[in-house]
C-alpha cells in the first residue's frame, strides 16, 4: 500500500522536495547576507553643514612643479590643473564657460553632477532590499573641510544626510597629478555604507568643438572621436570598464565575449585629447577594484568626458525564493547585498599631462610604457638582434563521445611536433613560439600533468626536450590552466580549493551530464602550479603557457583562504614568478597588466575593440605598450582567417607576428568532436603558404622587430600610418584602392615599408 502511494505520487514528491531545497538554499543565503551585513547604530547627528553652493569661490595656486600648477576652489572642493608648457587648464568640474547650464539646459541634479568632484554610490542597510542611491559633490555634499598640504591639498567631502565622509589628498609630484583616497580617511557614521566612489568624472570635459577623442581600453584600445558626434545614434550609451575581471562575476559568462570581455579592462587606464592637449589616466593603487568610466557627448548632455569608479566594497547577487525580508516577501529573482567590510586598500590614480606631438593615444602608450618600465612591471624579453619568430599553436589532441567511453583523437603527436620543427628549420625558421594545446590525459578534466599515451607520453615528450638542446631558438610551451576544475579533477577538495562567493556558495556550473565545473581559490592554483612544475623538472627545455592566469582575477570568499581581488592578483603573480624562478619560459593567452613583468611571450591578443556604438576606431594601444619589449601573436590565426591578406595587414598594423594554429593530421579527424574552433588546419595544407608568410615578414619588417611602436594614426579609414622609434613608417592600406599620403603610394589591400625593408 505504501509502495503503491509514493509510486503514484513520486513526481509530487520530488517536486515537493526541490521546492524544499531551493526554500532552505534561500533561507541560508538571506542568513548568509545578513551576517555579512555591517553593524550600525541610531545614534548619528547629522552635523551642521558649511557649504554655501551659491558661493562661486576662486581658484588660488596650492602646488607648482616645473610643468604644472595645482590650483583649489576652497568653495568648491574643486581642483584645476594648469600645463605650464602649453598653458592649457585641465578642469576638475565644469562652469559655464566649458557647458551652459543657466536657461534649464539641464535640470538640478544633472548641474549638480557637473559640477561634482566625486559622486558616491551607497546602500542604506536598515531598508536592505530598497537599492543602492547616489550622491553629488555638487548638491549633497553639505559639509567640507581643507587640509592644505606641502605639495597640494587635502579635502574631506562630507555627504552628512547618509552620515559618509570621504577624504580624498590631491598633489603633484614628478609632474603628475597624484590623487589619493586613503581607506582609514573613509568615515561610515550612520546605517549606509559606500560601494562605488566616482572620481572627478568631469575632470577634462570638452564640447565636440574643441576636437579631440576619448581613449579607453575596450580590447586593444578604442577612440570616440568628437567630429563623428553626429553620425551616432540618438540614443548613444556610455560604457564601463572594468579592471582585470568583471565586477558581478559569475562562471557562466566568463568565455563569452559579449559579457566579459567586452567589459573588462587590461589596463586600469584612460585618456582625453583636446585640440593639441592631452590628459592620461592611470590607476596605480588599488587598480584591481576600479573600473573606467566612458561618456560620450549626446548621453544626456553634450560633453565628451571619462573617469574612474572606484569600488569599494565586494557587490554580489541574493537569490530569492519566497522569502521573507525586511520589507516584505520576495517570490523569486535576486536583491543585492554589499560585503560586511570595505576593501582595505588605499586608492591611487596618476595623472598625465601631453602637449604638441605628444597629446595622442600613441603619446600616452609611451607614458604608460615608461611608468611601468620604471616600476619594473613591464619585462624586456626580446633581446637585442634577435630573429623574429614564427608564432604557433598546435592542437596535441581532443576527445570524441562514445556509447560508452569517450575517444581521444589524436591530432599532433609529441614526435610530430619535432618534425614540424625540423621542417621549419630545414627551411630557414630557427625561430619559434609554439604553444602546445590540450597535450595531457585529461585536460577536459583540468588535470594538469599527464601526457597522453596516445601522443607518446613520457618518452615523446622528453624526445621533444632533446631536440630542443639543439634547437635552442624555437621556444616550446606546455599550455595548461590552472584556475579551473571541475567535478572530476583529481585531487580537488570542494571545501578547500574552490573559490566562493559572498554568499558562501561555489563560483560553478553545472554542464548538462552533470560534471561541475569550478573557478579555483588562487593559493589552490598557485599549489597547482608548483606540482606542475615539480612534474615539469625532467624537461628543462619546455616552457608554461597560462591560458587563465593573465585573464581573470577575482575576489574569493573562501573560508579556508579568503582573498580580495589585489591579494588574488598578488597570488597570480607569485604564481608567474615561481615559474620564472624555475627557469622557464612564461606564455600568456591573457593581457591583463600584472603578467606584463612575466610573459616572455603573449598570444590570442585582442586586434580590436568589440565595437560599442560610441566606437569610431579600434587602435593598437596595447601593442604600442609592449612593441619592442614582449613579443605577442594576435587572436586572428592565419589559417583561420577569411581573407589571409588582410590578416597579415592587420598583423603588421599591430606589430605582431606571423601566427597559425595548425595540426599535423588532416583536420577532417576533428568532425564529430566537439572542437569547432578549427576547420582548415592541416599543416601539410599550410607549410607553404605559412613559410611564404613568414618569409615575407622577416624580409621586409625585421627592421622593426623589438623596436617600440611610437605612432599610429588613420590617414583615412583605410589608409594607416605606424611609426617606430627607429624612424622607420609603414603605410597600409585596407581599401581596394590604391593611395597616396605623404609622398607615398600604398598598393590596394598591401603596404609600404619607408626607411627599411621592402613594399609587400
């Protein structure tokens, strides 16, 4: 009878027992979130204010270096910047001079965001489900006080109704603008707390008139030009950055472009021309939880301008599910909930200040380039003389579904790889960079050791570091990733390794046969890594490429081993440098500015920006930072290219190296894998047409191998000039006619090399 009753009712039950679940996973998360909330009391007394917004104050001088003055409105809190060289003023907010507001062109709280030195973002957490609200400089900020300093000034903004005082140090020093928010000058008096601090977003705002762009760091580099203002939709958007992985991170969206990448910045970095004037932002303290703010003129008002956002504390997403809360009942979706405490670290952005030939996108990639170079974070790896190298990766293996075992499919073996380099040698290619993909048993799994049997194991791969002691130019990397697991990865604890969200719950998902996969606590990865290279130590000669390590850093609640984002990042760089102090060669498939120190070599480098609608042009910013000093291979392989001439112009246009991703056996053994990145990939196919390709840049643009890209600029849409430090140009021409610049005639869809080498 009982049998009877739950066969009849099994479905009702295992429905009932799902919502019971899903209710206790609800309840947990909502306990979860409120003890991550932050004490406060009722006892806040809003001070009197001091602010008088009608009184216009004056700027008075407060620091001056040879090339610039700082000067201060005491009324304002506001700062301006003069470029004593050109005598142009940099404005920390706007007047009526640089946007009229008098006539109602804008309403109060738009007025009062022009002219805000900072905003604040913050969540009452008496009412935790109402929102987070925002607050101007300009309008809310009822109370100040001014600290002057040897070197510049100090002003606390205090946003008295929520109780939220905010100091924030602005000096000059070696010529730069230094602006400072130190994390123990952050007073939270009452029941809000502060997520999300904007910093001087009008700070060099400019009307289409003055002419000039704005730089952001959308893939490569992107420029919003101002004379394209009307030729954009009417309903042009803004856009925001942010530094190394995106701010909501969920494991779903992390390789899809459209969701991360598209969002996320390399380089924790900004610019503004105008006329012959430029402003270079970057962020050198607490980057990692920061993000870039673009605007362009027509979103809401017509001001070109960009900025900072500084996020101060950890945001993550409640699931809902007919809970209770503390206004009301929620049926479903999510509420969001900040973290208990604010990231303890200073912040800290830079300010340059270009004039003349300078004031460019390419002006503004030699100042980053030389920061970093003085603050030893970007690496020379490029040794001087040195042959250019062919770029490679090869696909070792993949597996293909069975009825009951899965089959590996075998598609470049470890003796194959020797041949393909003895090939390559035997035509005159003694230099290499080779990234040898999916090569270990299990690397579906994320294992990261093993070489598959079936490529020739142990042997074949000691066979392959033998060669290499006689073939020392060609630099071979075992690709391997080390922040990812799933269920099935041997030697993975649940509780210990994997990374977590505020909520106590596995950053995962879940693929349709039921295997988990997991993002991995960074110290995991970096024990990971140090077993790999234990494993690694009878193969001296074989490099590590990390195709995760240089994309994504976050923030993990693990308890075992909690991390911010900046300790995360300072985790993957220990990880880099155990492998350089191994003495081995470091490959990256990411950009993200912390492996720049590391990387003897970077690959899969975005050649565009993904294209927001504000966008007129991609630039190569980010080649223009490591030309000369890291050598890389961009995203677009040539065999996989619609049209190899135009590949091969965009390889030049962005410095890069010749690159194709090849397999030795026919790539029609890839149909029914699953692998459906490669469609044309046989190497016997391509070894003509690569060592041509390759031939042809060593011939004609070795002149410019390890010298730095200087200039980079669009004669016309399809006509590009790229300058290097040797005073060598090179002319290319996308159109299907050929043109004429500067004396020179460019052949359609072909290029000219003056100063060196040869026309291609």
């Amino acid at each position: 009878m009982v049998k009877r009753f739950l066969k009849e009712r099994l479905g009702t039950i295992i429905l009932f027992a799902i919502v019971v679940i899903f209710v206790i996973w609800g309840y947990f998360s909502i306990q979860k979130a409120r003890s991550n909330a932050i004490t406060f009391t009722d006892e806040y007394e809003e001070p009197e204010g001091n602010v008088d917004f009608e009184d216009p104050g004056k700027y008075v001088s407060v620091a001056k270096t040879d090339k610039l003055e700082l000067l201060y409105n005491e009324a304002k809190g506001a700062i301006q910047v003069k470029n004593l060289e050109s005598g142009y003023l940099w404005k920390g907010i706007c007047d009526n001079d640089v946007y009229d507001m008098s006539g109602g062109s804008v309403n109060k709280m738009w007025r009062s965001y022009l002219q805000s030195p900072i905003t604040i973002t913050y969540n009452n957490l008496k009412r935790r489900d109402s929102g987070a609200r925002t607050e101007y400089a300009g309008k809310d900020c009822t109370w100040m006080e001014t600290e002057y300093l040897d070197n510049g000034v100090s002003v606390t903004y205090g946003f008295t109704s929520p109780g939220i005082f905010i100091t924030v140090e602005y000096t000059l020093e070696d010529d730069q603008l230094v602006v400072r928010i130190p994390v123990d000058k952050i007073r939270e008096e009452a029941r809000f707390a502060v997520t999300t601090i904007e910093l001087l977003p009008y700070f060099g705002a400019s009307r289409n008139e003055a002419g000039g762009y704005l730089f952001y760091p959308d893939g490569s580099g992107a420029i919003t030009t101002y004379e394209k203002a009307d030729s954009r939709p009417a309903n042009v958007l803004g856009a925001n950055y942010y530094t190394y992985t995106n701010r909501f991170l969920a494991f779903q969206n992390l390789f899809d472009s459209d969701s991360y990448n598209r969002y996320t910045a390399a380089m924790p970095v900004y610019g503004i021309k105008n006329g012959d004037n430029a402003l270079f932002g970057v962020f050198t303290e607490g980057a990692e939880n920061t993000g870039v703010a673009v605007y362009p003129s027509g979103y809401v008002v017509d001001l070109n301008h960009a900025g900072f956002e500084l996020y101060m504390r950890n945001i993550y997403n409640v699931d809902m599910y007919s809970m209770s809360t503390a206004t009301g009942s929620a049926t479903g979706g999510s509420i969001q909930r900040v973290d208990k405490k604010l990231i303890s670290e200073d912040k800290e952005a830079r300010y340059f200040f270009l004039s003349g030939d300078e004031a460019d996108y390419g002006g503004m990639a030699a100042t980053y380039r030389e920061y970093l170079i003085e603050n030893g974070l970007l690496k020379a790896a490029i040794a001087e003389g040195e042959e250019m190298p062919l770029a490679l990766r090869l696909l070792m293996g993949t597996t293909k579904g069975g009825m009951v075992f899965d089959e590996y499919v075998s598609m470049t073996d470890f003796d194959q790889v020797e041949e393909i380099l003895s090939r390559l040698s035997d035509a005159g290619v003694n230099s290499t960079e080779v990234v040898l993909s999916s090569w270990m048993k299990g690397y579906d799994e994320y294992e990261y050791w093993g070489p598959a049997s079936q490529l020739g194991g142990p042997t074949g791969m000691r066979n392959l570091n033998e060669y290499l002691e006689t073939a020392s130019g060609n630099k071979v990397y075992l690709e391997n990733a080390f922040m990812f697991a799933s269920s099935e990865t041997s030697g993975i604890s649940e509780k210990e390794d994997v990374a977590y969200d505020g909520l106590n719950l596995e950053i995962s998902t879940t693929n349709m046969d039921g295997t988990i996969f997991y993002l991995v606590n960074p110290l995991a990865a970096y024990k990971r890594n140090l077993k790999f290279l234990d494993k690694l130590e009878k193969y001296d000669l074989l490099g590590v490429a990390y195709d995760d390590v240089g994309q994504y850093a976050y923030a993990d609640f693990n308890e075992n081993a909690p991390y911010t984002k900046s300790q995360a990042v300072g985790q993957l760089r220990e990880l880099l440098g155990s492998t350089v102090d191994a003495d081995r060669w470091v490959a990256s498939m990411g950009a993200n500015q912390y492996v720049y120190s590391f990387a003897d070599y970077l690959f899969d480098l975005r050649e565009e920006s993904y294209g927001f609608s504000m966008t007129d042009y991609a630039v190569p910013f980010m080649q223009m930072v490591l030309s000369g000093r890291i050598p890389y291979s961009t995203e677009g392989a040539g065999n996989l290219s619609y049209d190899l001439q135009t590949q091969k112009l965009k390889w030049i246009e962005y410095g890069a190296l010749p690159y194709f991703y090849l397999t030795y056996e026919s790539a029609l053994k890839l149909r029914d894998t699953g692998y459906q990145r490669l469609f044309s990939s046989t190497y016997s196919d391509w070894e003509g047409v690569m060592l041509d390709t390759y031939n042809e840049f060593r011939n004609n643009l070795s002149c410019v191998y390890g010298v730095q890209m200087v200039g980079h600029d669009y004669l016309t849409d399809d006509l590009i000039r790229v300058e290097y430090a040797n005073g060598i140009a090179i002319y290319i021409n996308y159109g299907a006619q050929e043109a004429k610049a500067d004396n020179v005639t460019v052949p359609a869809k072909g290029y000219v090399v003056v100063g060196g080498g040869e026309n291609g």
